[in-house]
C-alpha cells in the first residue's frame, strides 16, 4: 500500500529510499512491485486507446509537438557503458492544450523523419485541429495538406512568433518533468522499460490527473479492473 501511494504520487520512487523506509528488503521485490503496477497502467491506457483512440485536438484544444532526444546518462560520467545506452532514442510528443488540462502521446521513434512522424501525427490528431511545432523539416509544409492549420515558430529567431503568437513552451517544459522522471527511476536503459515508462506517463496525464478522487484512486480501480476478485 505504501509503494501503490508512492507510485501515484510520484513520491521519493528511487529503492534506496524506500529500502530504507522499509516498504521492501530487497531491490529484486521492488523490481516485481514496479513491473506490476506498470503493468497495470500500461493495460489501462490500452482500454482507454480501445474507447477513443486516443485522440488530441478538435475545435477547443490546440495540439503543440515536439521530438527530443532521450539517451542514457551515467552518474559523474563514470562506470562502463553498454551498447545499448550509446544510441539516441527519439521521443517523438504531441500535447493537447486546452484551458488547464494537458493531455500527453509520448511514441519512441526510430527516427525523425516525415515517415515517422506524419503518421503519428494523423493517427492521435483529430483532422481540422490546430498544430503548433517549430519549423523542423519533417512536418513543415506536409500538414497543411491533411487539413491541419499549422502554425510554426523558428527558435532560431525567438521563442513566440510576433505574428500568430504561437509558441511550443508548453511540451519545452514539459520535457524537463518527462526526463526528470525516466532519470530517476533509470528507464532509459532498454527501448522496452523507456516505453513502459512513456506509457505510464500518458496514463498520468490521461487517467490519473482527471479522476474525481486523484491518481491514487484511479490506480486502485485500475487495479480492481487488473486483478478482478
């Protein structure tokens, strides 16, 4: 029960800590703790990608995107590197904005090109809405051809664009809480654990931030659904 509440809060998660808290003796029993429990919202946002197809944008949500790159980091730059820390991983990010929600896609992806990329886009962005990205070369002219108004700004100039006021600070911050979060529980070590932790993220955002009773209680009904009696 302490870990459950830990985890939907995103309280102190590193085992060191919660070793010494004694939630659990060993490293190997918070290990399966974890696994389980992400296992539990990543089958949540299946169910929910089922429902809606897990759709941004329409006529009062705005949609701002953005790729950044996610590689492994080793602590003071010391100890032995595995191969697969040393390539890039690309998180391509599409966050719906409307009023004060903040709805998340966060997909792992190989590269950034226009192949990757516009499919993603035309999958979870609903036809019609309006996009906001900076001026990388994949998206730049291809969207407006799906029906999207695109609205741009080049960073290389400033951060808002002085014409339309578009601006893509909302996923910039937003990245900072994202890396910050994957640093901490070390889930940038594998393509798989990375993509566990990009879906329990949307689940935060998705589920958990939007429940009358918070994301412990949207956890524990999760759970029920999970391991039914």
């Amino acid at each position: 029960m302490k870990y459950i509440y830990r985890f939907s809060q995103g309280l102190r998660l590193r085992q060191i800590d919660m070793i010494s808290d004694d939630i659990a003796g060993s490293s190997t029993t918070l290990s399966k703790m974890a696994r389980c429990i992400r296992r539990v919202c990543i089958c949540a946002m299946e169910r929910q990608r089922r429902k809606n197809r897990q759709c941004l944008g329409g006529r009062k949500e705005f949609v701002v995107i953005d790729e950044s790159c996610f590689r492994h980091q080793r602590k003071y730059a010391r100890g032995r590197f595995g191969n697969t820390w040393r390539r890039k991983k690309w998180v391509f990010g599409m966050m719906g904005v409307k009023d004060k929600r903040r709805r998340v896609v966060l997909k792992l992806v190989e590269k950034r090109s226009r192949r990757h990329l516009v499919p993603l886009i035309r999958q979870h962005v609903k036809a019609g809405s309006s996009i906001i990205s900076d001026e990388w070369r994949a998206y730049r002219v291809v969207l407006r051809n799906f029906g999207y108004k695109h609205y741009t700004t080049n960073h290389s100039r400033w951060f808002v664009d002085p014409r339309s006021g578009s601006h893509t600070q909302h996923i910039e911050r937003a990245w900072g809480i994202i890396k910050g979060h994957i640093r901490r529980l070390r889930g940038n070590r594998t393509e798989t654990l990375l993509k566990e932790h990009l879906m329990v993220l949307e689940w935060s955002s998705w589920l958990g931030s939007r429940n009358p009773d918070g994301p412990l209680g949207r956890l524990f009904k999760d759970i029920q659904k999970a391991f039914p009696v």
